[in-house]
C-alpha cells in the first residue's frame, strides 16, 4: 500500500465491544465524550471497506451538524479517508461518500417527522444515528422500518450481524423518554435481548459509555471534563458528566428526582383526606391519579418522612393503548366512551372514602348534548359513574395568583425545611415516566411544551391547586375509670391507679 493511501483507524475498548457486537439494535453513550461520534465514522468506513455494496446511512437531525461533526475537522470523514481519496479509491460528492468496491456512507437528516418520507424508497444496511435522543419517535420507527438487506454476500465473521443499526446518545432532548424506555429502562448494560416484534425484533443492546472509555478526549482537551463540570446545572452535570438517564436536560421539572419523589406503597390511615384528579382524552391517553392528604408528619420508610399536609399520589389509571406484545403506542388512547370511563374510575375506589374530584374543565363544555363530565357522573348503568368538579386550569401565574405549574413545582422542591410535599408510589408508573421528561416551551419558557405526552402532568397540576385539605387526627378516646380509678400522669397505658384514702 502507498504511504499515501495509508489511514489511521483505531478504537478504545468499549468501542471495539460496540463494533464487534452481535446485537443489531445498539445504543452506545450516556456520558458527553464517551466517543460515539469516532464509534460511528470508523466503523463506517471499515463496513464500508470489508463489505462490497453496503449501504450506510448517517443521521443527524439538523443538516449543518453533518458538516461540522461528521465531515470537516481533524477526525471528520475528510481527514480520515484523504488518504484514499487521494489513490482514487474513494470519492467525496457533496454528502455522499463512494467507495471502490460499491459500497456508499450517505449522510442525512431528517429534521421534521414529516421529512421522513424522504426515506421512502431506501434500502438501508446498516443505520447510524448520531444523538438519537434529538430526534422523535415516529422519526425512528419508520427509519427502522427501512433497514434491510438483500443480496449482500457478507463475510463469514459478520453473518448475522447485519443488517444493523447503531444509535449515540446523551440523556435529555425530545426523544429521551423514548430512547430511555427503549434501551435503558429494565435492560442490563452490555447484556443483548431479543425485542418483540412490535418492537423491530431485532437483537437489542445499551451500552453505556463515559468519559473515561474515551482516552484520546482527556489527551487532545485535558480541560475538557471541566466545562463539563461548569454546566451549572446539578442535574445536567449528572447527565453529561456521568450519564445518568433519570435526570433530562432541559427539563421543565428539574427538581423531581426519583429518590425524594418516589416511595414504597404503605399503608394510608383512613382517616387522611382522599381525593381523585383526572385529565380527559380518548385519541390521546385520559389520566386519572388519586391522592391522600397526610395528617401528620409520618415515617414511612428509614429516612423517608411525609410531612403533615403533603400530597401522596397513591394510585393511577392511564388510558394508553399497548400492542399485542404489551408495548405502549406512544402518547395513543383508548378512545373509551366517558360513561365507560366514569365507571372504571369508581370502580377503582374501591372501598375509599373520596372526599371530592376535580376535572379537566373541557371534560364540563357541552355542545349540544351531555357533557363528557355529565357522561362519566352517568357511568353505564346510570348509577355507577363519577363526579367531579371542574379543576382550576391555571398553568402559569397571573396576577395576585399562582399558577398551576408554580404549585406542583413548589411541592417538588417542599417545606422550609427541603421535605418534598408532593410523593408518588412506585406503582404510578406513567406519572414516573412522562413528567421527568417534559420540556418547555421554546416560545414561552414558563409554560411546558403541550405537543409532549403531558396529560399526568395535569392531572398532577389539577390536584395541587384543588386546595387539599388536612384531617384533624381523629381523638383518641379517654380511658373508662373504674369507681376508685383516677388518672395519672404518664403514657396512656399507665395513667390508671387506684385512689386511696389517708
């Protein structure tokens, strides 16, 4: 080979478990500097070179990142492949890379879901997507659905590895709820399963990578993990530093966090208030979440304390429509009738003393018949529905007043002395997985953004500006005196005694 010709491919550890894996559906990254982007050029090109006729697509979502990330710069496919564009062996046209034995990188962007048609017609091998977590769901699904392979003869070491896809990605962005509950939620780092059907069925992998599996950072910008500390944002330094994927950038809520919010069930006295709060739908997913009002400062687990007055959502019912293998359609209803859904939520009661309900206000609007709440309060047998009041649907502040949104995230933060006053058992699962993940709006910061998969959120909202009140404890009864007895001072059980004459 002429020096000429020569290039310098190379990967760290974990990119080299990445390159050889097995698995077909890869998301690599968590930690910013982890190498994703290296990952994805040089495996590229070593695909590219080992197997005749292969066709790589790269995304990223906004087309000037091709450029600067992919293309130009010191690692960019310019640098790497000058060697072999200077043999003739490979051409660079534009945003098509071609090489001599047929096989192409082509890079691409699918900025908008409606872009996604672009991609048609296309047979893709192998699929690389650079920050998946920019980009939605829908846009992912379909760019899966058009990878396939057929007449491609494969080397005897990568049969059945391909075709393949392979995605980089930092927490937060639109899609990281998706990309979290697709390859981090439940999964085992490392550990390959096979996905259902309804999921692609192609073999899937999470593998986690920090800034320390990535040397060559820490040699060409030793300062580099210091920006990273700079953020400013505890949170977002826990997601770009570290990788953690419970924590979003960008996120409306930033102060919720799993390990003050989230708690065991436990028992509820009966005697602390119960009440319900519900967000209509039925395209989209309805949200219904009951709550109970603590009487006291009460522990429920070591360390954990529910202060007097704060909220704990005990119990969720979210309408979202699942597939025959149990996955959720993303942000779809059932499209349940209102009667069918008044009785589901007084059903689920069960035997609780509800003190009162509070409702989306469009659910009360009436447009030439009964209302959707007139509906539910019906249920299906004309008796067995639920009622409610409307809510108060402030989301941000106004004057003399305080918004929805400012109550939920006061609770979040808590009392003067940082307990949270808001908790949800383990068991609201929906309430867990969408409102950590929400964002705001670009175009009014103090507003979340309405197109998200929101509607826990305000039902969340609906039940903190209802004015929960607090039960009084119920009295403790006076011990019965026997003729003789008297009370003494001293716990309960030893304030008897006998009265004695001198």
């Amino acid at each position: 080979m002429p020096a000429s010709a020569a290039i310098d491919l190379h990967f760290h550890k974990k990119q080299t478990l990445a390159f050889h894996s097995t698995a077909t559906e890869i998301l690599y990254g968590g930690a910013a500097g982890g190498g994703k982007s290296h990952l994805m050029r040089q495996a590229a090109i070593m695909w590219c070179a080992e197997i005749p006729g292969l066709q790589v697509y790269l995304f990223r979502r906004i087309s000037d990142d091709l450029t600067k990330n992919h293309m130009e710069g010191p690692q960019g496919f310019r640098a790497l492949l000058a060697g072999w564009v200077a043999c003739g062996w490979v051409e660079i046209i534009e945003d098509e890379i071609r090489f001599w034995n047929g096989s192409k990188i082509f890079l691409c962007h699918c900025k908008d879901e409606k872009h996604r048609f672009k991609y048609q017609g296309a047979e893709i091998h192998v699929l690389l997507i650079d920050e998946l977590t920019h980009f939605t769901e829908v846009i992912y699904r379909y760019l899966r659905m058009r990878v396939r392979m057929v007449g491609i003869k494969l080397p005897e070491k990568y049969k059945g590895c391909f075709p393949r896809i392979l995605c980089g990605a930092n927490p937060g962005g639109i899609g990281h709820q998706f990309v979290k509950q697709t390859f981090v939620d439940g999964a085992v780092p490392m550990e390959i399963r096979q996905a259902a059907k309804s999921e692609g069925g192609m073999r899937r992998q999470f593998i986690p990578a920090l800034l320390e599996d990535n040397p060559s950072m820490n040699d060409n910008d030793p300062e580099y993990e210091n920006r990273l500390h700079g953020l400013g944002s505890e949170a977002l330094v826990r997601a770009m530093r570290y990788g953690d994927w419970d924590v979003i950038e960008g996120a409306f809520f930033d102060n919720m966090d799993r390990r003050r919010h989230v708690i065991r069930p436990f028992q509820i006295p009966e005697h602390w208030t119960r009440f319900r709060a519900g967000d209509w739908g039925s395209a989209k997913p309805f949200a219904f979440g009951w709550y109970a009002v603590a009487s006291d400062d009460t522990i429920v687990a070591p360390g954990i304390v529910i202060p007097r007055g704060a909220l704990v959502k005990y119990r969720e019912w979210y309408g979202i429509k699942t597939d025959k293998d149990g996955q959720y359609k993303p942000d779809t209803g059932l499209k349940m009738h209102a009667d069918a859904v008044g009785a589901g939520v007084r059903e689920r009661d069960g035997t609780d003393v509800i003190s009162y309900g509070v409702l989306d206000p469009a659910a009360f609007s009436q447009d030439g018949g009964p209302s959707i709440a007139e509906r539910m309060a019906r249920g299906t047998d004309g008796k067995n529905g639920a009622t409610f009041r409307p809510a108060d649907n402030a989301r941000v502040a106004g004057r003399g007043a305080m918004g929805g949104w400012d109550q939920m995230r006061g609770r979040l933060t808590g009392d003067e002395d940082g307990r949270p006053m808001l908790f949800f058992f383990e068991t609201c699962v929906h309430t867990i997985r969408t409102i950590p993940a929400l964002q705001h709006d670009e175009n009014r910061p103090e507003d979340l953004d309405t197109t998200q998969e929101d509607h826990a959120a305000d039902e969340t909202r609906y039940a903190c500006m209802s004015r929960p009140w607090t039960a009084k404890p119920p009295a403790k009864p006076k011990p019965k005196l026997q003729p003789g007895q008297v009370l003494l001072p001293g716990p309960p059980e030893e304030r008897t005694g006998t009265r004695i004459s001198v």
